[in-house]
C-alpha cells in the first residue's frame, strides 16, 4: 500500500480495534461499475482470461485514489474485486442466474436442514466460481503494487453470515 495512505489506515484500524481516535470516520468512494454491466460481464462465471476485466478493474481503484487525495476522507482505496452473491452458493454447487441487466444470482437448491449438513466443503481450486477470484487478485497485484487492498466477497448468503459468526 502507498504510503499516502497510511493515515487513514491507522485511523480505521484504531476505530475497529478500539484503538484511540478522535472524530468520526467520513468515507466516500465513486460508484463502482456493477458487475453485469461490465464489457464481459462477470468474471467468475466466464471463461474468458481475467486479464480483459483489469483495465476497468484498475481504472476504479484509481479513481478511488483521486477521490481520497481530493476529499481527503478515511477510507483507504481498494481494488474492487466486483463479484456478486453467488460466488460460494455456486462454489456449493447452486446454478447460477444471469441477468441481462443485474447481477447474478444463485438458484435455490438447498430446501432443508439435512440436505445443508450433507454438502461438502468446496475445493477452492477445483471451484471456478473461488478459483477466478484468486486468478483475478493474482493479476490485480501484477499490475498494481504487492500492497494494494483488495475489496472483500460479497458476504450476504446465511452460510456466508454463519461462517463469519464468532
């Protein structure tokens, strides 16, 4: 990570981790381009080389880096990985809807308690949906910096709020 940043690192990291601080976190970023209206739609669920989706992917986090050094605010940029809800229900084995004009979605296939005890854990590697994640972030540092901050998956499925339980 820059060093440009490092005080708003510091400030976030005091905040979480009740650390001291003074004031009030204030963070603004630009929209991000959603995922299903990127030039080849969304990445883990194509085949093509991630390397077509880094241009608007390190366009974003630039953005992102102006709008900070202008406002001057407490977020630190991050390259935003754009991966949408059915990433582990997919990884789980879920089918996988897309939009024409939103993000995709994964298709209910569990109904009870039973059939979620009997899935099994997914192989990240052998998962496309996990793998091109990794694939992408890989790329991302290429060709950025090794420090830059990558945006976290989209954490909203009850397995995915279950797993983050404490």
């Amino acid at each position: 990570m820059s060093s440009e940043f490092v005080h708003q690192e510091t400030f976030l990291r005091n905040l979480y981790t009740y650390g001291p601080v003074q004031g009030h976190a204030f963070i603004c970023r630009p929209l991000r381009t959603p995922v299903w209206s990127m030039p080849h739609g969304e990445y883990t669920l194509s085949r093509k080389p991630v390397s077509e989706w880094i241009p608007l992917l390190v366009q974003g986090y630039e953005l992102w880096c102006g709008w900070a050094r202008q406002l001057k605010d407490d977020s630190v940029p991050q390259v935003d990985l754009a991966m949408g809800t059915h990433l582990y229900a997919a990884a789980f084995g879920s089918q996988v809807h897309q939009y024409p004009d939103n993000n995709p979605a994964a298709m209910p296939f569990i109904k009870t308690a039973e059939e979620a005890d009997r899935l099994v854990e997914p192989d990240i590697w052998k998962s496309p949906t996990l793998y091109r994640v990794f694939e992408m972030a890989a790329a991302l540092v290429r060709e950025l910096v090794p420090e830059v901050y990558m945006s976290v998956p989209d954490c909203q499925s009850g397995f995915d709020t279950t797993s983050c339980a404490p």
